[in-house]
C-alpha cells in the first residue's frame, strides 16, 4: 500500500475487494487494510458489504455494482454509498432517506464511453432532476471507468472518456448539484494519468502488486517510471496427494491426451478446475516442487491435475507444491498463468475458489 499511497497521495483511496478481493480473500484484506491509511473499500454487492462489515471494516464502503430495489434497505443498515445511474434505483433511495430520517450518500456513474453502467448525456439533466427531488439524498461523487486504457499504449480513447467526463461533470454542476468528489483512476489510471486522479482513486488490482497489462507496465516504464513498484502478494500452494510410477505408452488422465514416452514418475495433486485451476492448462502448464518445473500431464480434472516428477528428485508425500508464486529461483506468475489459458490476470486470481483457506504470512 506504500505505492498506491504514493501515487495518490493526498487523494482518498478507494481500494477494490470484490470477487472475494480479487481471489485474496475479503476477511483477510479487511485484517490487513484496517491498519493503512485507506479512507474506502469499494465493492460489487451489498452482500459483500454485509461481509466487510461482519469482518470489521467500520470506514465507507463504496458500492460499485447494482443493488436490487428490494434490497435498498441494506445502503441505511449497513451505511453504503451505492453507484447510481437508474431513476427507480434514487426515487427508492430518496424515499428510504425520507422514511429513516438519515441522509444517504450516493455517487452517480456518468457514462463516458465505456457504455456499461453510467447515466447517458441525453438522461443527465432528467436523473440529476430526481436526486434533487430529494433533500435526504446527498451527492457524494460522480464517477466514471475507462473502456480502453490497459490494452493499448495509444490512450487518445482515455483522452477521449476523460474530457467526456469533465464536460458531464461540469453539466451535473450546472443542473444544481455539487459533489464532493470525482473518481476515474483506475490501477492503470493511477500509475499514468495525474489528471484522471481527482479527489479519490480506485485502485484495483495494483493495490495486490499485479499490472494491469504488459501494455501498461510499457506506458509506465516509457513514461520513465522506476521498475519493480509492484510486487504479487499472493502465493498459491497444495500438496502432493499421491506418488506413482508410470510406464512407458501409459495413458494419464481423461481422454487419454498425455502419453508417456519412457518411464514417468508423476505426482497427483488435489486441486483442479473447481479451484480455479484452469482445465486450459491441460498439457500446458506446470508448478513447481522444490524450486524447480513440473509439468502438468493429462487433462486438469475437476478437484486433480497430474504433474511430471521424473527428474524431481526427493519428492515426497505432501510435498509443498506452488502453483502461483515464486519457489526459490523459479516462478509462475498471473500474467503466465494467463497467457497459457489465453485470458487475463484479473480472471486468475479472482477465480480462485473462496473455500481454499488463505492464511496472513
């Protein structure tokens, strides 16, 4: 958190722990995320929030995806700032603030170009008519997300949302309302843009020290950025549930994709793709045992995945395995991970299934 801090700094931080806080685990980023100086967390549901605050967290919780109209109730109960962008969704609000006597903060998604959530410029002047409709419902934020700026170094689209925003921004203002803060700065925002940083930021995936995107990482660098601000918190183990020694011409696994070419020892580890290890893996991937490579042979099963030992030598029942992180000098990382199953790292990690327990190191 020194760097996001660093990168803010004097801003508010709104720090990303939906999906389970990327796959890290909410309870354990709440623990850990208590101690710095973060004003938020934001967050995709109010049953996320219901978690966040049972595990502590008593700072302001920004809600960043929709809540149902009949679960409203849970923005007073547990004092959430909820995204906004639906007419029904602030007449429900203003009415709950009516009937509770409390005021509600609210933060309203201008839609820049990204055309997900957010209000559109044609319905702005309408929805900022009806918060104004209601004395209870205070605007805490207006904000907005970049469609385009992780996947490319050419960012005239981020230019492009960005004036979008300022200019909606400034129509917001002049239809009568006045909010407290402007949020864009996404992770790769925050690490390049000054000017989409406002009052608060929203850094997701960088707060767990991952890049976006290689292409951002080569933005910040060519910009002159100073190597190695970000460093992967997590790292993801099992063990060795069985040993065994294979022929030559066997089989391994479903299908009958792996065929040995000479006598194969293979160590059965019991993780697969209900984990969150990807079945694209299959014959692709490998982990490391004693810091050293261990391919994966045959088919990711659902709770399974066979990995090649032959030339591992002393491996033992139970052996630790890493599946994601650093073993001595070798280590797979997210961003490897990701290209073998052709997807992002965003998707690694936060797939990660809730159930495997995570422990504060």
């Amino acid at each position: 958190m020194n760097t996001i801090r660093g990168l803010a700094g004097k801003r508010k931080v709104a720090v990303a722990v939906k999906a389970n806080a990327y796959g890290h685990g909410l309870k354990e980023m709440i623990s850990l995320l208590r101690a710095e100086d973060v004003e938020y967390i934001a967050v995709h549901s109010h049953g996320e929030a219901a978690s966040a605050r049972a595990f502590g967290w008593d700072r302001n919780i920004l809600v960043v995806g929709y809540i149902a109209l009949s679960d409203l109730q849970a923005v007073i109960d547990l004092d959430l700032e909820p995204t906004v962008y639906n007419t029904e969704t602030i007449n429900r609000l203003g009415q709950l603030a009516k009937q509770s006597n409390k005021e509600i903060n609210i933060h309203l998604k201008l839609e820049t170009g990204t055309n997900r959530q957010g209000v559109e410029e044609s319905r702005l002047e309408k929805v900022s008519t009806a918060i104004k409709k209601y004395p209870g419902l205070h605007l805490r934020g207006v904000s907005t997300h970049f469609a385009n700026i992780e996947d490319t170094t050419n960012h005239e689209y981020a230019s492009f949302q960005l004036e979008t925003f300022n200019r909606l921004t400034a129509a917001v203002r002049r239809y009568g309302l006045k909010p407290d803060l402007r949020h864009t700065a996404c992770s790769a925002a925050l690490l390049l843009f000054d000017d989409t940083k406002f009052e608060l930021v929203r850094p997701g995936i960088a707060a767990y020290g991952l890049w976006p995107s290689k292409e951002t990482y080569l933005s910040y660098r060519l910009q002159g950025g100073s190597n190695n601000i970000l460093s992967p918190i997590m790292t993801w183990k099992t063990r060795v549930a069985q040993i065994k020694e294979v022929p030559r011409d066997a089989f391994v696994g479903y299908g009958c994709t792996y065929r040995a070419t000479s006598k194969t020892r293979l160590a059965v580890l019991p993780v697969g793709y209900y984990d969150g290890y990807d079945r694209s893996l299959s014959n692709l991937a490998y982990v490391l045992i004693k810091g050293k490579r261990a391919p994966v042979r045959g088919r990711v099963c659902m709770n399974l995945i066979m990995v090649d030992i032959t030339d591992i030598k002393g491996v033992r029942l139970e052996e630790p395995v890493v599946l994601l992180g650093r073993d001595r000098e070798e280590m797979v990382s997210a961003d490897q991970i990701a290209d073998w199953a052709k997807t992002v790292n965003y998707e690694i990690i936060s797939r990660i299934c809730g159930n495997i327990p995570r422990q504060i190191i």
